[in-house]
C-alpha cells in the first residue's frame, strides 16, 4: 500500500466513524415514550421488530456530520454506558460489530448537542448505507398530540412532589364508587362523586411542558437515567409546574367521561393483557413505585401511595388529578403486579 493510499483509507475511516452523543435504552420496560404507547410501537416507529430482550440505540454522527442511529442488541453494553454517565463517569460507548443490528439514517430524538470538529448534524446523502430508507425524524411535538401528551406525563412522574404539593386533600370530591370498575361511562354530570380535578393551561403558566430550545445535558451532566442529551423525552418541561390557581376550575361532562373512559380501559386491562410497555413500572422513594399507562388518546402516572393524573388527547394541555378514594388503590395494586419492569 503506498502513502496516497494509506491516507485514502485512514479519511475512509474516519468518515464512517460514529462520533457517539447519546444512547438510549429500547425495551419493554425503559423505552421514548415520545415515540409510542407500547413498546411494539415505539420499536414500529424505527421500523424495527418488538424484541422481547429490547435494544440499545446509539445516536451518533459520523466524519462527514451525518445523523445515524446504530441499533444494537447489546442491552446490558448501553445500559453500563448510560449508568456511567449517569454517575459522572466518562465511558466510551463501541458497540461491537456483531451486536448490531441495524444502522438507521437520521435520529428519532431532538438532540441538544453535537460532535466537535465535524460539520453540523444532518441527514446523509442517499446512499446503500441508508438501503433506501427515509431518515428517522423525532415526531411533532410543537402542538398537542399524543407524543406531547406522553411527554407530559413523563415530565409529571419526574417532577412528582412539585406537582403534587399543589393539591390538598380538599382539591378533591368524594371517591367514585365503582365509576371504573363498572366499565361505564357517562357522558354529563358534575354531582356524582367524582374524584376529577381540571387543571387547565394558565394564560402565564402553562400547565404541560412544551417544547424548547433549552440545551439538554451532553452524557454524564443528564440524571435521566434512559437518555443523555437527548431532549425527546422531556423536552423543556423543568420550567412546568402547577398552576395554584388554576387547580380548582369547573368540571364538564366531557372531561369526566374522558377520566372515566380511562379507569375503565385500565379495569380492562387487567382482563385481557394490552401491547407489552402499556404498564410500566419505575422506582418512586419511600418503598412506593411509580405507574405509568398509556392507551389511545390517553396517558396515567401515578404513585401506587398516592393518586393519579390523567391527561387525554381531547384536552390540551391539562391535567386531570384523580382521588385515592376506595377504587384507587386497588387498581394501581393490580396494575403494578401487571407491570413491566426495568431489570
């Protein structure tokens, strides 16, 4: 091999290196929730096979700038990385070549950061790397939609205490009985015992996080323990909180079907088992677990000490509390022995 083509091969190589960012764990249990209900759906959305061990996904650039998502089936490999970088630890992340499963142009995420010395984040040229696949592109979440109402929930179950300090006990009417379990749903009413509280956007607060340009954490600054960088799952939500204000609105009958129409698709659920990620379950303090659900047009987080929010399709931007009563405890008992959990 002469020099010319010594150089040759080293610029080859350093084109195709992949310069990681950020990885993210794909699995049952730890998936973006931004990219679906269920993880048979979140793995759909990259075009990929509901593995029942889960992925690793490791978002990177290569020499010439390029987004490329390297799939790979090396799980416990992403998860060390990202525990690492959770602890502050630098760790590089080199999947081996056997473990990968497929290599995806583009990115699924938002990404906040980027690799030095290469040109700026952008899709690749069509090529046979890509085998004639679109570039992966995080989904819309400047507008209300099912990826921005997963989104809130997320953000609920990770800044629980600020949003639940917000209510009293006395933010709620008295329990429903049996509202759930009976399956039905009415479609007005206001007097019925309902446990639902409205909370709407406020004119200066909003109510759910929306999206931002605020710069998430490059790997090892971020405490998300599935993403590093990656802004796709909690995208500007520090800044949301409670509005006190609005806390107590006036309840429609529209809403309370919605709520109801949940509890009872979660009763359902404990009948006839849904798409495997629809109930995970997460570490939460005090020897409690954190619950979260998803279901059409629909998303739950709740403490299983403590009560629910729902947030629905049909209603931009709120949050409706639901009460412990004497029905709550005994559903997010039987959802949680449901549960998936990360292992």
């Amino acid at each position: 091999m002469t020099g010319t083509d010594e150089a040759e091969a080293a610029a080859t190589a350093a084109d195709e290196a992949l310069y990681v960012l950020t990885a993210v764990l794909l699995t049952p249990a730890q998936f973006p929730s931004v990219l679906g209900d269920d993880y048979p759906e979140a793995c759909a959305a990259l075009g990929l096979g509901p593995y029942a061990q889960g992925y690793g996904l490791v978002l990177g650039q290569d020499g010439a700038g390029a987004r490329w998502t390297v799939v790979v089936d090396d799980v416990s490999l992403v998860a060390v990385a990202i525990a690492s970088w959770d602890c502050g630890m630098e760790y590089e992340l080199s999947p081996d070549e056997r473990t990968v499963v497929a290599a995806l142009p583009g990115w699924p995420l938002e990404l906040a950061v980027s690799a030095p010395d290469v040109p700026a984040p952008h899709d690749p040229d069509p090529g046979p790397e890509a085998e004639g696949r679109a570039p992966l592109a995080p989904p819309d979440t400047t507008e209300w939609g099912p990826a921005q109402r997963r989104l809130g929930a997320d953000e609920i179950a990770l800044q629980w205490a600020a949003w639940r300090e917000q209510l009293g006990d006395d933010a709620f009417g008295p329990a429903p009985q049996d509202a759930a379990a009976s399956g039905s749903v009415e479609e007005e009413g206001n007097g019925d015992g309902s446990p639902v509280v409205s909370r709407a956007p406020h004119e200066d607060t909003p109510a759910m996080p929306a999206a931002s340009d605020e710069d998430s954490p490059a790997p090892g600054d971020a405490d998300d323990t599935e993403t590093h960088g990656a802004t796709g799952d909690t995208e500007g939500a520090a800044k949301a909180v409670p509005d006190t204000a609005a806390a107590e609105l006036p309840r429609t009958g529209a809403e309370l079907s919605g709520v109801r129409r949940v509890l009872a698709e979660l009763c359902g659920y404990l009948d006839s088992a849904p798409p495997v990620g629809r109930v995970r379950s997460a570490f939460a303090p005090g020897g409690a677990r954190m619950l979260r659900a998803d279901g059409p047009g629909w998303s739950l987080v709740a403490r299983t000490d403590d009560i629910a929010f729902v947030l629905l399709d049909e209603s931009p931007g709120e949050v409706h509390p639901v009460g412990r009563g004497t029905e709550l405890p005994a559903l997010l008992e039987a959802l949680e022995a449901m549960a998936v959990r990360p292992s």
